[in-house]
C-alpha cells in the first residue's frame, strides 16, 4: 500500500500555470456534488464573476470526481490508473486553492475504482465503492475512523453532509438509505430492498432518494429517517438518477422516458420531462442539457423555455458534455472538445469562453469505473476536471 503511494505521488506532474490566487477564504465552500447538499448546482460567490483567468492546472494520475472546495483547500478523488497488483481504488487529494500545489493525498482501497466526497464540520468524508466510509483531517489527511455501511457490499450514492449527518445509501442485501453521524455511526437507516441508488438529495427537513424502477422515489425525515412519502416509478426497469431539490420540488430522474418533478412535502405529481444530466437551478429558472448540444433556461413555476444555447462545435462532434452549474448570474457549462463556457442567466448570452485543456468528460452517476465527476466553485475559484487535469479559474 504504501510502495503504491509513492508511486503515484511521483507520477503527479509538478506544472502548474497562470496566476496564483492569494488571501484568505473570501466565500462560501462547495461541499457536496452539484455544490450543496440539495444537489441544486448554485453558488452565490462576489469574487467570482467573468471573464475568468486561470490561476492554476495540475496534472493528476488519471480521471478525477467533482472536487470540494473548502476554505484554502480542494479535495478531489482521483482513479488510480496503476496495473495489477495494485488494488483499483481511487486517491483522495488535498491541494492548495491558491497555487494547486498536492498537500498531501490518501489511497482509498476498494474493489472498483470509484469513490466520492463531502466535508462539513472541519472534516472531510470519502465512500469507497465497497460501501466503506471515511472521515479525514482536513489539514493533514489523517484518518479519523472508518465505517462499513452495515451489510453493505457496494455504493455508487455520492454522500452529503448536512447539520453534523453524512446521507447516503449502499446495496447489499437489498438497498438501503443511510444518516451517518459526524462520529461514524448510524443515526438512521431504511430499507428499501430495490438493487440500485442514487446520491440523495438532503432538503431542510427531508430526504430524498430515486432508486432504481419499480422502487420510486422515497422522501424521508432528515432527522429521524421516518417514511413520510413515497412516489413509485412506473417505467419499468429504468434505472435512478441523482435527484435535486428546489423551491419546494424534487427534481426525480431515471433511464427511462420520463423524469419526475415532485411537490417535496406531499410527494404529488406535478410534471412529467427528460432532463438528462442533473439540471441546475437559480432565481426561480432551471437549466437543462436537452439532447446534449443545447442547454435550455426554463421557468421552474410554468415550464416555459426562455432561451437555448446551442454548442458552438456541434458541427465537428462536440457536445455538451458536463452537468451545468450557476455562479451568480451566469451557468457554466462545459463541452466535451475542450471548451469551457460562461453564459448570462438571464440571456443565454455566451459572456466568455475558456479552454481547460483537455476533454470535459460526463457525469457517470451509475458506473463503478470512474468517480461522480462535475465542477465545483466557492471561495473566489472555480474549479474544473478536465480529463487528468484539475483547473482553477479566479473571477473578474
């Protein structure tokens, strides 16, 4: 284990390019997939408007998770690219947000190589595929304890933090929702006994997971894991997607042809669409990738389309590849060519464009393959995987 360390250390190449942020922490953190807990892909940041400059990028092993942005501090899951004998498993990295220099990095062993992150309450968490779960010392990396989702043999459920509880769910014996508390023990669990999950969605008060068809989406107390809805799926054996929760709904998608929108304290049926990647939310719009060469703004209250933005390399294969995000008031959205964009809320204008430097892959919410991926921004800096690349950008 430890030879296997030193290898891959050795392999981070030590390049890192463009200006270096400096200061202190200067806005709130991205904790969680899609930046928060309710998975709504917003971040309110004042010194993160466009046009964006590149502050930093540095070459990891190989492809990498939607990383965390934590006060002066990235973390960021990294597949481990090593041949046999090397257990698959996936690196936790600690970089610098200033400079993106490695502060140190832990090997999460595990049967696959997928794994993801969420931190709060100065710790940092990481769920390996075997369904094993660790906390982390933020500022050394030291292992604080380990725990085994009870009866649990895999997880693909990205975790999140909210109010000193970790939310996520395993399959072993048959599906199972989980809140583990900040000291690696089960506060709550519920059986659902369906073969596949999705990274819940953590509201104010509930809960909220899809799982894989005929299961449905359940909505639970956030504190005490009681049933209070449940909303079943009808398409058959389509498998789940990673929810959002926003104004009052729940944001439910799956493989098959329709996704859910759902009154989230009554679990009613408000709306039948196909969002495809998990859509971002803001200022009473959403936004959506539809067919993966347009992104759509729509109004969450009627549905209608305010405006579409069509990838600009459509013509040559390019496609819009990443879940979007919104920063104030412009959704980032990346392509798979390379291109990175900026576009106004409220227009769909495109107000810049960048090039991390490498292809900007999807987000695999069900495959063991390959970490959750997606951006992340906070703290003045925008955080971007690009390949085997992890790119920082400062605002204007």
């Amino acid at each position: 284990m430890k030879r296997h360390a030193r290898c891959v250390l050795s392999a981070v190449a030590v390049t890192v390019s463009g200006l270096a942020f400096t200061g202190s922490a200067v806005g709130a953190n991205s904790t969680a997939y899609q930046v928060n807990s309710h998975h709504s892909g917003y971040q309110a940041d004042p010194a993160l408007d466009p046009p964006f400059h590149r502050l930093w990028r540095r070459h990891l092993p190989d492809v990498m998770s939607y990383p965390l942005i934590v006060g002066d501090r990235v973390y960021v899951t990294v597949r481990n690219s090593q041949p046999p004998p090397y257990y698959p498993g996936t690196f936790l990295f600690a970089l610098s947000r200033e400079t993106g220099e490695v502060l140190w990095h832990r090997f999460l062993s595990s049967s696959s190589p997928w794994s993801a992150l969420t931190a709060g309450g100065g710790r940092v968490y990481a769920l390996n595929s075997n369904a094993r779960m660790s906390a982390f010392g933020p500022a050394t990396g030291k292992r604080l304890w380990s725990f085994q989702l009870p009866g649990q043999a895999s997880s693909q459920s990205a975790p999140s933090y909210k109010q000193r509880l970790i939310y996520t769910a395993g399959v072993g014996t048959g599906q199972t929702v989980y809140a583990v508390t900040a000291d690696g023990s089960v506060a709550w669990s519920q059986y659902t006994g369906a073969t596949g999950q999705s990274a819940p969605a953590v509201g104010s008060d509930r809960v909220f997971e899809s799982i894989d068809c005929p299961g449905g989406v359940f909505a639970y107390d956030r504190l005490t894991g009681h049933l209070d809805w449940h909303y079943p799926c009808a398409s058959g054996s389509a498998s789940a997607k990673t929810p959002a929760a926003y104004g009052g709904r729940v944001y439910a998608r799956t493989t098959g042809p329709d996704d859910y929108v759902l009154d989230a304290s009554s679990g009613a049926l408000l709306d039948t669409v196909d969002y495809g990647s998990i859509p971002a939310f803001a200022d009473g719009q959403g936004f959506q990738v539809l067919n993966n060469h347009q992104l759509q703004s729509f109004d969450v209250q009627t549905g209608t389309t305010n405006w579409t933005f069509t990838d600009p390399h459509a013509a040559t294969g390019s496609y819009l590849s990443s879940a979007p995000m919104v920063v104030n008031d412009h959704v980032i959205i990346g392509a798979s060519d390379g291109h990175l964009y900026a576009l106004n809320a409220a227009t769909g204008h495109r107000d810049w464009g960048g090039q991390p430097g490498s292809t900007i892959d999807p987000p695999d919410e069900w495959g063991p393959t390959a970490p959750l991926t997606g951006f992340a921004a906070g703290q003045g800096t925008l955080v971007v995987p690009a390949g085997a690349k992890l790119v920082a950008y400062g605002g204007s």
